[in-house]
C-alpha cells in the first residue's frame, strides 16, 4: 500500500467516523448510520485507488491495434 493511498483513506476514515457522530446526535437511527457508513466506505476506497493509480494502464482503453488514435490514447477531435 503507498502511503499516498494509506493518507487518502485515513482521512476519508476520519471524514466517515465525524458524519456517522453527527448522524447519532441528530437522532438517526443506528441502521442507517451503518449504512452510510458502508457506502461512504466503498465510495472512499474506490477514489483512493483512482487518485493513487499510476499510468500504467495508459492507452488500453482501445479495442485492437489503437488504429486512429493518438499516443495519449484519445481519439482525434474533428
């Protein structure tokens, strides 16, 4: 794990645990705290990898031998 990943996710751990207190003192009930919880959850580690991802996958995006795109992997604007 990369410590940008690991900074990103803590912090969205710590964003999660001061929604979910609010949440309690405001009277919502405790189902539905955990689950925001689990959707924020997913939502946080599903960014964090996005934000952290190197370019290695750059210019897969395209079906066969890349035939009318440019090196960046974008098709040509007309």
């Amino acid at each position: 794990m990369s410590s940008s990943f690991g900074l990103y996710l803590i912090g969205f751990i710590i964003l999660i645990i001061g929604l979910a207190l609010g949440a309690h003192l405001a009277g919502m009930p405790t189902t539905w705290i955990a689950v925001g919880v689990i959707c924020l959850l997913g939502i946080g580690i599903l960014s964090a990898v996005k934000k952290t991802q190197t370019g290695s996958r750059a210019g897969t995006g395209s079906a066969g031998t890349g035939a009318g795109t440019r090196p960046g992997g974008n098709p040509p604007r007309y």
